[in-house]
C-alpha cells in the first residue's frame, strides 16, 4: 500500500498492512509544515532465535507505533519528540515500514521462555 503524502490531510487516514503472522493497521494525520503523524500498532507473532540459547520461538509483538514521515528532508526547527522518517518522492511504502519495523523489533534482546526463567 503506497501513500501520497500530500494527500495526507488532519482527517485521519487510515491503514493496514500484513505481513505473514504480523498485522500493522493505524492511520496517518497531517501534523505540521512537511509532517505527517504516523500512529499505529504492530500485533502477531514473528520467528526469532533467542539471543541467550539460540533456539527459535515465537516472539508475541503488540507494539504501539508513533512517528512522523517528513515529506522531503526534516529541518529539525520544531521541538519534535518522536522520530522523524524522511520520504524523498512524496509517497511513503506502507509495506516497506512494516518490515523496517519487524527488523527493529528483531534487533532488541529477546529470551525464550525457558531462559527467561533463569
């Protein structure tokens, strides 16, 4: 699902991606100047291998997700909180987030349930 960013209004536009086992679904509100507000939450399950005893498990997500989507380059002149991901052709891949954000999710320590007894 591709969005154009410039069509992104204060109405709240919804989406929702899946991928596999894991489900993104939220909406998208223009926020300020080149800012859109993505909110959304990632939930499902993905295969990860433990980063104690290195067998896979299921890894249980349900992550709420907010950040803004600058159309073109983020001039840091407001006092933003959040992070700010940059789209340089006025559309943004709302797969592509989905799987940028499962690598993430990835990238943290995660235990198994056996070793998270331990």
């Amino acid at each position: 699902m591709t969005v154009t960013l410039r069509k992104v209004t204060k109405t709240p536009l919804d989406f929702e991606v899946t991928l596999d086992e894991v489900n993104f679904k939220g909406y998208l509100e223009y926020h300020l100047g080149k800012l859109i507000l993505l909110h959304g939450k990632l939930s499902g399950s993905i295969e990860k291998p433990c980063d104690y005893c290195g067998e896979d498990f299921q890894l249980s997500l349900n992550e709420e997700i907010e950040f803004f989507i600058s159309d073109g380059i983020y001039e840091s002149g407001d006092d933003i909180d959040l992070d700010v991901v940059e789209s340089f052709t006025g559309n943004v891949d709302m797969q592509e987030l989905l799987v940028s954000e499962i690598e993430l999710v990835k990238s943290d320590y995660h235990a198994c349930k056996s070793c998270e007894k331990e």
